[in-house]
C-alpha cells in the first residue's frame, strides 16, 4: 500500500425545489456538492477553489435564512419611501384598507385601516405623535418588537408621544414622551384604526391622520404633516427572493451597527464582499454563487413556512390549521437559541411583530390560523373549490375574516373578483343552525357567491383565518373549524 493514497470521497447530491417570485420558476436545478479529493492529507490542488466555491455557497445560503427577517423589512421600509413618499414628515395610509392589485405587501389584510411611516434616525431622535384608540407597533429593520403602540403598549390606547432614539444616542432625553431606543437607524412605525360597526373606515381614517412625526429638535414648532392614501397608490413591499436579496442584505450590513451576536455570520459573509461600513461590489464568482445560494435559500424558507416541523404549530388534533406565530417572544429568542425556523416561519410571510401577539387575553386583541393544506394534507390549489365550514358562534367578539393569499408572493391574491378577502361585516348566506359555509374556488357556487372567494387555476394558495376580539371558546378549543374539503 503507498504511504499516499489518494482518497476520493463523494458527497450526496442534495436537491431543492423551489417558487422564485422574482425568476419566476416552478423549480431550480439540483446542487451537486463537489467531489473532494486528499492528496498526503491535504486537498488536491486542483480542488482547492471549488471547495472555497462550496463554502461560500454554503455560508451564503445559510445567510439568506439568517437575514430573511432584515431583508423583509429593510425592503418594506424603502419599498414605503420610493412607492409612497413616506419619510420623517409623511406617512402612507390606507384609506379604504389594502387591495390586492394595488399593494404588494405581505398577508395584509383587508379589514383594519393602516398608516405606517419610515424613520431614518441618522439625523436625530424623531418624535412620533399618536393619537387614542389605535393599535400598533414599532419595530426595528428586523421586524422586532421595539414597543406596542395602543392598549398594549405604555399609552394604554390613549395615546400620545413616542420618542424614538438612534443606536448608540447620548444626548440629553425631555421628559414628556415614552422613550424607544432602537438599536438600528432604519425603522418603522406602523398602526390601525378600525371601521365602524357598519363598516364605515371614514372615523379611523380621521383619527390616524392626527398623526405627528418629526425629529426631536423640530419639537417646538413641527412641520406640518403629510399623507398619501395608499390604497389607490401602486405600491410594491414585498421583498426579493433571488440574487438581489443579497444586495439588500449587504446594504443594511454596510450602514447598520454590528450587534456582537451577528459577529460570527458577518465573518462568513466577509469573504463574500459584504461587510460593515464597504461598499459591496461582487465579481462574476461571487454573483454566480448568491444567484444559487438565493435559489436555495428561497427553497428552505418555503419549505420552513409552509410545513413547519415545530410541533407549536398543532391547534387542533384533527385539523389542517395551524399557527402562524410559533414562539413564545416576539424577538424568537428563547432560553439557549434564537428561534431561527419559528422567525422564517413568519417573516417568510408576515409584516410586523408585537409583545401583545403572545398575549393570550379572552375578548381582546386577536388570533390568527393559517392554512395551507385540504383536509387530506394536500397543497391548497386553485384549480380545485373547497368548502370550508364555520360551526355557529364564531368566536370573535369583534369580528372575523378570512384572506386568500398567492403561495408565490404572499401577498393577497389577484383575481377577475377583485376580492381577495370576506369577513362577518359582509352581507353572507347563513345555514339555519347558524353556522357559515365558506367556498374558496375558481368559479362561484350558485346560490353561494356572496360566501365565495376566487382562486387562480394553476396557482396555490393559503389564507389567514383572523379573529379579533377572540373568546374563550377559541382558547379553549370548544369550537373548531373546519377544514378544506374539496369539492371539486
């Protein structure tokens, strides 16, 4: 036997399917991990840049699961400023709620009146004026939680000023306002107003348009604010899915402070060209190799969001439904780990995070189910009806809603119906027993197309189940929807 042996050693052949939104494919082709040969017990020579083309790909892809939640938001946050003029002294609201065709946004829904607003804060601390009896949040480029806004947050829902703090600020800080520090400089505020019992959004769009942002030195004499109606004004939120998702990554990293537990990732992603306070500029290597790690890492979130092994994700023993919050925080962190599989589960495919969406509170506040699957655990298709049945006495002391979102982009989705959304404000045909049959499909069931949600063929689909204001018999499980049946 010769004292060097060469020694080949070959690695599985792993494949990934993916829906790219941005390349619009159906599938991506497989990833072959390249074949290692040691020579004297070192890597063959010629095998040393393809294994280095390995490891980037790797630490890329596992980037892309790592960043999803920054890029979701950094891409919201411009997406408001270049589609919706928002900044400092402006604000996007949505008069009449959200539509598929003219906002892109991911799972919004079409019920609650919202008005969001981008800060920069690398010119000071901004002071943002809320008024009583709205509900919302501030959050971070991350979509983490930096304080509610409304009956859950230090107001108590009755408003007032909110005082906002870049990373790192030590000047002096007035009293007077409740004080946010956040620990990055591109943040969001985002909150809602709610129709009137008759569905009338006139009073919530009043109330949110006495909003006041400005920056803290501005404070005695404020400019006067702006408002654009979101809901007739084309804006796209969503966030890119292929090789341009690592050019929104890489910026955020070049502006934004280094938190001490991001150091280990921002040292895998160095050799990539992407680092704190440089420009990023990759060659063709490095291109070629985010356009596949992009193409994979896609496939994992999908994958992740939409058939979730976290056993959190069970509301019901014999049902399709599940969560969509799958945490104990809203941060994801944990006792020992951050909670990476449960914020891929929501930031794949949701806007915003709260402290109160981990509140469990009889009468208050709301509850979200998501589906993705039939009765029988098949993808939702919208070449087939389904019929869903909602057992009398929905337990929602406000109101209820179901959504039907496009799997592709998340967003609601784009039908000839130009109704993407139905809810207990709406006029519905009832069976006698007080229950409600929902049918979500390509084509209206006659007699029932007020109950009636189109679908696309050839597309999937998913929908969000809300309850706002859930009851008990929601938390105790004595009332169960039902599943998707198909029907046809």
């Amino acid at each position: 036997m010769k004292l060097y042996k060469k020694i080949t050693l070959t690695i599985a052949v792993i494949t990934a399917m993916q829906t790219s939104v941005y390349a619009n494919q159906d599938s991506m082709p497989a990833h072959s991990t390249p074949e290692i040969r040691f020579e004297a017990g070192f890597p063959a020579a010629d095998k040393v840049q393809t294994i280095y083309d390995e490891i980037d790909y790797q630490r890329a892809t596992q980037a892309y699961i790592w960043g999803i939640g920054r890029v979701a938001g950094v891409s919201l946050i411009e997406g408001l400023k270049r589609d919706l003029r928002t900044g400092i002294h402006s604000a996007a609201i949505w008069e009449n709620s959200t539509t598929a065709k003219e906002t892109k946004v991911l799972t919004a829904q079409t019920q609650s009146i919202y008005a969001a607003g981008s800060m920069d804060l690398h010119d000071g601390p901004i002071v943002v004026e809320i008024p009583p009896g709205v509900l919302g949040m501030v959050n971070n480029h991350r979509y983490v939680p930096l304080t509610d806004i409304g009956p859950f947050g230090p107001d108590k829902g009755k408003g007032g000023k909110f005082l906002i703090l870049p990373p790192g600020y030590e000047g002096e800080t007035p009293t007077g306002y409740y004080t946010v520090q956040s620990d990055t400089y591109t943040s969001i505020w985002m909150v809602r107003g709610f129709r009137a019992p008759d569905g009338n959004p006139a009073p919530a769009v009043a109330s949110l348009k006495k909003i006041k942002s400005y920056l803290l030195s501005e404070a005695a004499n404020p400019p006067k604010m702006s408002f654009i109606n979101a809901t007739i004004t084309p804006n796209d939120l969503l966030f890119p899915t292929d090789e341009k998702f690592f050019d929104v990554l890489a910026e955020s990293i070049r502006v934004e402070p280094v938190r001490d537990e991001d150091r280990m990732m921002l040292g895998m992603l160095a050799p990539l060209g992407i680092e704190h306070g440089k420009a990023f500029k990759p060659d063709a290597r490095v291109k070629r190799i985010l356009k596949k790690a992009a193409a994979t890492g896609n496939a994992m979130a999908r994958t992740i969001a939409y058939s979730s092994r976290n056993e959190s994700r069970v509301v019901y023993d014999n049902r399709q439904w599940e969560k969509i919050f799958l945490a104990a925080k809203p941060s994801f962190e944990t006792e020992n780990y951050t909670d990476i599989d449960s914020a891929v589960t929501f930031k794949h495919q949701a806007c915003f995070t709260a402290d109160a969406m981990t509140l469990k509170l009889i009468g208050k506040g709301s509850q979200y189910l998501t589906a993705y699957k039939d009765e029988d655990g098949h993808w939702l298709d919208g070449n087939h009806t389904y019929k869903v049945h909602l057992p009398a006495g929905i337990p929602a002391k406000n109101f209820w809603s179901l959504t039907v979102y496009d799997s592709k982009d998340r967003s609601m989705l784009v039908n000839n119906s130009g109704k993407a959304s139905m809810d207990s404000y709406g006029e519905m045909r009832k069976n006698q027993d007080g229950s409600v049959d929902l049918f979500i499909g390509p084509d209206a069931p006659k007699g029932y197309e007020s109950n009636w949600l189109q679908t696309n063929k050839g597309e999937g689909f998913f929908t969000y189940f809300r309850l706002y204001g859930p009851t008990k018999a929601y938390f105790d499980r004595s009332w169960v929807p039902g599943d998707f049946v198909k029907i046809k």
